[in-house]
C-alpha cells in the first residue's frame, strides 16, 4: 500500500542532524463556512510533521506529551525544521521543535516522548482508571462534516472524514446547539490505521465549539497542549470537545479522544481566537 495523502503531506527531508525539511500542503488547508480557505493548514497536520522529526532520534517511541505556541501562518511552500534535545533520560526526554520559513518561527513546540500503553488490559495489580467514552449514535446517523454549508470538498474536509453526533451539528444548517461542544467519529478517507501522527490530526480536526454558539470563520489556535496516552487500536475514533468559557475574542477547548476500543489515548487542551464573521444564526 502507497503513502497516504496524510503521510505525503506529513513527509520530511532530513537535511543535516537535527535539521529537516517539509513542505505545507494544500490539500489540508482549512476551509471556513463561507467556502474560503485561509492560508493556513490544519495545527494537527504541523505538530505531525514536527513530531516526525523528534521521532527520528527519540530514545523513546511516543510523543508523551507535546506543547505547541503557533507563532505565524505558515505559506504553502518549503518550511525548514529545527530539534534539539533538552534532556534524554532512562523513561523521557525533551525536546524543542521548531517550525521556520524566511528566518522566522512560526510553530515552536516541546515535546516529551516516552512510552505509553499499547492495546490490552492493564497489566496486573496495575493503576488504572479512565472515563468512559461518549454514547454516540451510529456512523450512519451522525451527519457528515462535508455538508458543512457551502463549503467545496476540497482542503481538509476532502481529506479527513469527520462525522458529527446531530446533536452538535446544528451550526451546518445555521441552528447552533447554543453551547460550546462538539462529538464525533473522525478518520482518514485514506484507509489507515490511527498512531501518533494521526492522534496529533484528531484533537485538533473537529470544528470549533464556538460554532455551536453562532460563531463562524477561521479561529486560529494561539497554544495547543496534548497528550497521548495509550497506542489506538485500529478503527475509527471517536472525539468530544468542550469549552469552559468563551469571552473577549478568546475560547478555550479541550479534546478527549477513544479508539475503536473505547479505550481514552489522546487529551488536549488549547486556546484560540474566536473567528471572525458573521454569526452563524438563523435558517436559510
């Protein structure tokens, strides 16, 4: 089986010894509820393509834990990476990678790898306790995210298949559910199983919960912190986003995701820009 569109757009180019470099793709640029895509491409598709380079020379297999500051909108051409390790140690190490393009940052992240859980029950007289995963309909009822309102297929939502509980997918037919929450099943279209790169792509590939309150347009991502917490098993994922509060042009958002196991492997937790635009309000 070739590379997906997702490993494609993902790829680096090893340059020198903790020097890499990439080139943004298209084909994960956001698109907005009026059809524009901004310039910019999907977070989750950066912090992969950051976390490959830290994973080439990792002592450690997982990006355990990963804190991103989006500093500028990267363009759709060649960007140069950039990783240095701060410590390695026997069960973690740190980490810093940078995004750059024309002598600027433009992702600065630090990443701790380490190793999590793979599939299968804890180990015995371990600790071990998580929340349940969310009760969603089935695939087939929830509402696929390509109907988003006149919106082409093309950019990010060509691209990942992200399909919304229809209770907080009010925004696509311009009646939000009033409160700031999103849940959902999300894959590739691409046949591929989950793994950390794509985990990176899921907290951060459902719309924004501010959405669900009337906004619209682009909301960028100022910080993003995540954490990986166990390998998935393969199967679609499932994910709940929420904010606890939404006030002066800011929102934050935490992401919760399970695998086709229903066991939780990825958190995160960001702050971002509430989009500009019209409000999302009214049927038509």
């Amino acid at each position: 089986m070739g590379l997906t569109a997702f490993d494609e757009a993902t790829a680096v180019r090893k340059l020198a010894e903790g020097r890499y470099e990439t080139l943004p793709d298209r084909r994960f640029a956001m698109i907005t509820p009026g059809g524009t895509p901004p310039p910019a491409v999907n977070g989750g598709v950066l912090l992969a393509t950051l976390l490959r380079c830290v994973l080439d020379t990792s002592p450690h297999p997982h990006p355990v834990a990963t804190s991103a500051h989006f500093v500028r909108v990267p363009k759709l051409a060649p960007a140069q990476i950039e990783v240095s390790w701060l410590k390695t140690g026997r069960t973690a190490a740190t980490a810093r990678a940078s995004l750059h393009q024309d002598g600027q940052i433009l992702l600065d992240t630090t990443v701790t790898t380490g190793t999590v859980p793979g599939p299968g029950p804890a180990a015995d007289g371990e600790l071990a306790w998580s929340v349940p995963p969310p009760e969603l309909p089935r695939v087939t009822d929830c509402v696929p995210l390509g109907q988003w309102h006149g919106a082409p297929m093309e950019g990010f939502p060509s691209q990942v298949d992200v399909l919304l509980d229809p209770a907080t997918a009010g925004w696509l037919s311009r009646d939000p559910a009033g409160t700031p929450r999103m849940r959902g099943y999300f894959r590739l279209r691409e046949d591929r199983d989950p793994d950390a790169y794509l985990l990176a792509l899921a907290v951060d590939a459902l719309p924004p919960v501010v959405f669900n309150l009337g906004a619209r347009g682009w909301a960028p991502t100022v910080e993003l912190t995540w954490y990986m917490r166990a390998v998935p098993v393969p199967g679609d994922l499932r994910v709940a986003t929420a904010s606890q509060d939404v006030g002066g042009g800011w929102f934050d958002e935490e992401s919760v995701v399970w695998d086709a196991a229903g066991r939780l492997v990825a958190q995160s937790r960001q702050i971002a820009r509430v989009g500009r635009g019209a409000p999302i309000t009214g049927r038509s």
